[in-house]
C-alpha cells in the first residue's frame, strides 16, 4: 500500500519526467499517476501557474489551490530552471532512467532549451517522447498553425465543438474544458501504447497529440454528416439530429433527460406518463416519424415534465426509460451513486485543518486499482530526494541551488 492506501496500480515501475503546465499535459499525467505511474512534475522556479488558482479561504501555506491540486494529485515536484544548463543537465539526468517525457510547450521551445526530442533520444533511446500542442509538432505533420498559441476555447471553436453545440446562430464553448482535457486523455492513451511497444522493442518513440485533432476526433458526427448526407451540421440546442425524445425537458425546480428513441421506449413511455393515445398514435409510433415531428414530441412531453419536480419525473422513469436529472455539484454530492463508486474521495491540503474532495478516477479495476495516490506537491518540494535518486551528490545539489538552477 502507499500512503493514499493503494496497492500498486497498473503502471508501478514506471516513471514519468512531467515538464508540463496549465490544464492538458497535467491532466494527461495526473491520469498516468492515478495508475501507478511515479510522476515527476518539473516546474519553473515559481511554479506552475495553476497553483493560484482557486485558492481555498483560510489556507495558512497556499502553496496551490483546487486547480493544481485536482490534476496534480500524487505528484512529486521538482523546480528547476530549464533555461540553464544546469537545469538542462539536471533533466537529461533524470531522462537517462525515466520511461516518459510529457510537455506541453509551444513548438521550438524545448529545442531551445536542448531538451528536443533528439537530444533525450540520445540520452536514453528507450524513452517515450510525448508532447501536446495546439496544432501539433512539425516531426509528424508541418500545421500551417504550427507557430499559434493555443487555449481551449481555440481548439473547441477550430475543431468543431462548437459548429453544433448551442442554440441555432448562437456556438458555445462546452462547459468543461473539452480542448484541453480529451487531448490529455489521448496523449495518456499513447504513452501507454508507446510504453507497452518500448517494452517488447526496446525503443521509444516520439509522440504529439494535437488540440486541433482531438477536437476533431471528438466531433465525428459532423465528418459523417456532411460525407454522407451532404449536411453542415448547426448548433442544435439539447437535441439530437436523428434520435427523438432524445432531449433535455423541464421540471418545476431545473430538467431532467429523457432518451427514449427506440420504438419500445417510445411505447413504454407513453404508457408510464399515461398517455396511451400517443402510444397509438401511428404518425409518432415509428423513431423516423418521431424524428419528423419532434417539436410535437417535445411539446407532449414537456407538458407532462413541467408539473413534475426532478425527483417525481425520474420516481415514474427511473430504471424503466433512459432518463435522468440535471444534477449541480450539489446534486452530485447527495447522490449514493457517488459515495459507492468513489468519485469524490478525499485528500490532504497543506495550509487547511481538513481534507478537500477531488474527482476520483472512472477508471475501476479490481487487481491495481486507479485514484488519488497522495495530495498535490507543494512547489519544489522533492527536489532534494529526486536529484539524490538521479545520483547528484548533496555537494552538486547546493552549487545548483547556489547558481538558481532549482529551487
């Protein structure tokens, strides 16, 4: 067990140098660190620039708030200065006995700081080489991009989310950071491939997920749409193009969903909100017609919905028809569901005279369990025990910190 109280996960034995910031490398890692990986968070000087953020009212040592410490649960912080050649020196060390790099930097800038892929590849040829960009890298497809900055809302906007999310006239942003998160999940799914195929080969690879390209990936609906049926797909509101009740109602205190596109739910349905003339109704009997006349469908339903509260609709449809309430985080709390599954289970926080909550991983498995394996580092604060680990003698540590390469 460590000291979160797991077994070894999944990827024990495999350890990652984490040179990423912000939301998408971070989170890709905090998913590697759920399972098992060791983690190593190399940070600027002044850290990581989440750390501010959501930073909890009564902290004595703010050292991070919720943002940092939701993706970098269980990580080992190291501060060095990559401009330095110290710092530079210090991190090819540390590559020469890792199995991964992850960064997140704009094109051109590790090459600068002579951490290019190549120049780990020499250092250890088994190492798996990932980074996350906006448009991608240049070694695996030259973008016109290349050069751009990037944030979530870009990739969402060029990649297509918001083509189809809204109300018609009208794109939006999903409210998660779709951008950035399903990117770090693709680039964790990568490296383990890469490190499964380092295993058997003994060689690494070079890996980049592009934000674009996710958002792309994620957006499958419109490639077919238009390839297939010639349309552009618009923002659609909470419906869907081609399933009907496939929508979001309202109730007397928020919405509930209600998913009943299949000609038995569609019957079902009807029966369970007692009206069996819709249910022998032959113009919305067949999931094409409903389809065709869906603002109907929607009109009867919402009729029933609107008299109801959440609690009361979901009473009547629950386990029966695809269905279920809008929940805030509120709701989320409350719900046994939650509880059992583990989704929000707590941590330490320096600073607080209690633990936080963080998200748990959805990822269950019954030998090498996935979660939180430890709080987020404060900053720098492994920086002595991993430098000894990398063979640094305590005399070549203090000339570092003397010259400001770590902290």
């Amino acid at each position: 067990m460590n000291s979160a109280g797991l077994p070894p996960g999944a990827l024990d034995g495999v350890r990652v140098i984490d040179l990423t910031q912000m939301l998408s490398g971070p989170y890709c890692t905090m998913l590697l660190r759920d399972l098992g990986a060791d983690v190593v968070k190399v940070e600027p000087l002044d850290g990581d620039p989440t750390r501010a953020n959501a930073l909890a009212p009564g902290d004595t040592v703010r050292s991070y708030g919720g943002y940092f410490q939701s993706i970098n649960r269980g990580k080992r912080s190291v501060a060095i200065d990559l401009k330095t050649a110290a710092g530079r020196d210090i991190v090819l060390r540390l590559a020469r006995d890792a199995d991964v790099i992850v960064e997140n930097y704009k094109v051109g800038v590790m090459e600068r700081f002579g951490l290019s892929y190549e120049a780990v590849q020499t250092a250890n040829p088994r190492i798996v080489y990932a980074c996350i960009r906006g448009f991608g890298d240049p070694r695996t497809g030259e973008s016109p991009y290349a050069e751009w900055p990037a944030f979530d809302v870009v990739a969402q906007a060029m990649g297509g989310i918001m083509s189809m999310t809204g109300r018609p006239g009208e794109p939006m942003r999903a409210g998660p950071a779709l951008g950035d998160i399903v990117p770090g999940m693709m680039t964790a799914l990568g490296i383990v491939a890469a490190v499964y195929s380092a295993s058997r080969t003994g060689r690494g690879q070079f890996l980049d997920v592009a934000m674009y390209d996710t958002v792309l990936a994620l957006c499958e609906q419109i490639v077919y749409r238009y390839y297939y049926l010639g349309e552009v797909t618009e923002p659609s509101g909470n419906a869907h193009p081609f399933l009907c009740p496939f929508d979001v109602f309202p109730t007397s205190d928020g919405a509930v969903t209600i998913a009943a596109p299949l000609d038995h739910l569609w019957h079902r349905l009807c029966l369970l909100i007692d009206r069996p003339d819709l249910a022998g109704d032959d113009s919305l009997a067949r999931a094409a017609s409903r389809v065709r006349n869906a603002p109907r469908v929607r009109e009867e339903l919402t009729r029933w919905t609107s008299t109801r509260t959440k609690a009361e609709v979901v009473a009547v449809l629950g386990g029966k028809i695809p269905c279920g309430p809008a929940n805030n985080i509120l709701d989320i709390i409350a719900d046994p569901h939650v509880a059992i599954r583990g989704m929000l289970p707590e941590i330490g926080q320096p600073g607080l005279d209690h633990p936080v909550r963080v998200p748990g991983s959805p990822i269950k498995m019954t030998e090498t369990p996935a979660g939180p394996r430890g709080r987020g580092p404060l900053l720098g604060e492994h920086t002595d025990a991993v430098l000894a680990e990398a063979g640094f003698t305590p005399a070549e540590v203090a000339a570092f910190r003397a010259g400001h390469a770590i902290r």
